[in-house]
C-alpha cells in the first residue's frame, strides 16, 4: 500500500472522515556538491521517490495535533505557546517550523493530521527536510498564504538552525521544496537560482544505504562548519565559494594543515560541480563519473567526513564495470552512497554491490534505485 494510502486511511479511522488534503515532500540524493551549500556555493541534489506524507484537516483553534505512524506516538502543541526544544523529537521539527513561519510574519491556522514517511532517518537522505517542508506545506493548506519554494526553503532551514541548533545550509530543504521530476537541480546556494539537468542517457542513479546511521547535531557537521568560516576570513571573503583553485594555490600555505584541507575541499568541489553541470548537458556519464569519485576521495581525506562502511560501499561501486561512479552523499559519517550505473546492467550491479559490500564489512546494505520526483505538493484524495 502508498504512503499516501496509509496516511489517508489512518486519518479516516482516527476522525472519522477522510482527511482535507494529504501533502508530501520528497528526501534527497545529492549527486556531486558537498559541504559546500553552507558555504554560498553550489550543489546538484535531485528530489527522490521517498517522502513524507501527511493527511491533515484544517482545526478551528490554534492547535497542532499530528500523530506520528513511525514514531507510534502523537503530539499537540498550541501555536501561540510554543514548547522549547526536547532532545530532538520528531515533533521538535513541527513546532521549529511553525516558530520560524510565525517569525516571517505568516498568520497560521491550527491542524490535525496522521504523518508518515519512508525516508530513513539519519541516513543522508535528508529526512528532517521531507519532514520539515511537508509541515511547512500543511501550513500552507490551511492557512492560505502564497507557496513560493525557495521561502519555505529557507524557513525550514532558518527552524533547522535557529531552533534545533543544526547548521545545515539550504541544499536540503531547497531541493525538498522545489525539486523537479525527471531532473536534478544545480543550486546557486547564494542566489538559490536552480536550473535543471537531465542524468546522461541509459543511466540511473542508485542509492546504496550502508546500514549505519549518525546524528548530525553529535557529529562533526558544526565543527567542520565553523572551520569554513574561519578558512573564509582567512581570505577576506565572504564564503568560500569566493576563492578559486588560483588564489588558494598562491595563498595556501598560510593555512595550518586542517584548514588548509578543509578549504581545499570546498574549493575544488565548487569546480568538479559545475564541471558535472556541463557533463550532464552533453550527455557525459563517464565525466560525471569521474567527476563523483573526485568528490568522495576529496571527501574522505580533505573534508574527513566519510566513515568505513562508506568507503566500503563506495570501493565496491566503483570497482563494477556497471558502474560510471559512486561517492557517499549526505553530511557524511555514515549513511548513503550514491553510484551513476549503466541503466541496463542495474539489477546485476545491485546484485554485485550487495555481495560485495556484505563480504567486506559483514553488515547488509539496503540498495535502491531512485527516479527523480517532484517537490513539496499536494495530494487531494
């Protein structure tokens, strides 16, 4: 049975009727452009085929009541007393986006619905961004202010930092809001200007979960942020997306070692995104292959923000001759990879890659090839 499905059936047997509406927002699968969206420059994410649903109706008073089919539980909130942050609930992401909303001067109307979603959490397919954008559209269905993507985005962002204290730029919730079917998107994460690209001819993109998890308010996601910043000053710029390989060649022994690579991955992932930009236009699937391997090996040993099970993975992509190739995505420190493959030879690659990674580290992959799909959007019954 659909998400969707399920959503509206639970609905119906909780209130009694069927729902107003049910709204989604996809996860995301980066292809090339890491760690570079807090830093003003650009990545290549496309929207994916798992989402987060809700089936809500509209309430007459101010209050908030979603009950959450994944977490068994259900929550209420008032949207004039909005409670503090917990430990990071799942309904932290509701209140943080309500919060940021009423901060942008939106009036909100109060809902109850049923949530659900099959994004894996912590798995670097950005489930707080389907989550947070599929609030941010519930709103928008009962509160009837004007959708506009790319400000819904940057709420959902500003709620992601400012309320639950994650620095995560905008790649996320930008891709979640206004992803496109059948294209991904290159993001400016300056001017948030998106233009699309089509993946190269007889290709598809799989998404190769290693099965390990990691929270990013734990891990090193703020540190290596901040260590941006401070290689940005450095140059007297406002973000790295500022300075080219030219000046950091002229200019980069001034760095101490670790901001040195830090910068260095920024840099010329800018570059190698742009470069992917180009070789999606032409059809180029080895050049974009190519183009994601940099992009991990830049990952794993500038950025240090892969893991073993990552590196694992990845090492079994692109040893498959099924494969152009693969790099993890994501903040890193576990989760998912993505891998370019030959879109005739993908149920062997699958095959393959499963084995192989099972062989290498003992634990079992879960492997998906994904489509690219649309947006936050609503799903009228």
């Amino acid at each position: 049975m659909s998400l969707s499905k399920t959503v509206r059936q639970a609905f119906k047997a909780e209130f009694r009727e069927p729902p107003a509406c049910i709204v989604r927002a996809p996860g995301r699968v980066n292809l090339i452009g890491e760690h570079t969206d807090y830093n003003d420059g650009f990545v290549f994410p496309m929207a994916i085929e798992r989402a987060t649903f809700i089936a809500l109706r509209p309430r007459a008073d101010n209050k908030v009541l979603a009950i959450s089919l994944d977490m068994d539980d259900r929550r209420e909130f008032a949207l004039d007393a909005l409670p503090s942050p917990t430990e990071t609930e799942w309904i932290d992401y509701l209140v943080g986006v309500a919060w940021s909303l009423q901060e942008r001067g939106y009036n909100l109307r109060g809902w109850e619905g049923v949530v659900s979603g099959d994004v894996p959490i912590g798995s670097g397919l950005s489930s707080s961004a389907a989550l947070e954008l599929v609030v941010a559209r519930a709103f928008f269905e009962v509160s009837g202010f004007v959708w506009d993507a790319a400000a819904m985005a940057l709420a959902c962002q500003a709620a992601e930092n400012e309320w639950l204290g994650v620095k995560c730029g905008i790649m996320d919730q930008m891709i979640s809001a206004a992803g496109v079917r059948d294209r991904a998107l290159l993001i400016d994460c300056r001017s948030l200007e998106a233009t699309s690209a089509p993946l190269p001819p007889d290709t598809v993109l799989v998404i190769l979960d290693t099965n390990t998890r990691r929270g990013l308010v734990d891990s090193a996601y703020n540190e290596r942020r901040a260590q941006c910043e401070a290689a940005a000053r450095h140059f007297g710029v406002r973000a790295l997306r500022d300075v080219d390989s030219e000046l950091f060649a002229q200019r980069e022994e001034e760095l101490e070692p670790l901001m040195r690579a830090r910068a260095r991955h920024v840099i010329t992932e800018n570059e190698r995104t742009l470069r992917a930009r180009d070789a999606m236009n032409a059809g180029d699937a080895a050049t974009l292959g190519h183009l994601m391997i940099a992009s991990h090996f830049s990952l794993r040993d500038d950025f240090e923000v892969s893991s073993p099970a990552l590196d694992a993975i990845v090492a079994c992509a692109n040893a498959d001759a099924a494969c152009y190739g693969a790099r993890m995505t994501g903040a890193g420190f576990g989760g998912c990879a993505v891998a370019l493959v030959k879109a005739d030879q993908v149920e062997q690659f699958v095959a393959r890659v499963g084995d192989c990674y099972q062989d290498a580290t003992g634990n079992e992959s879960i492997i998906t090839v994904t489509g690219a799909s649309r947006g936050a959007e609503t799903l009228y019954p």
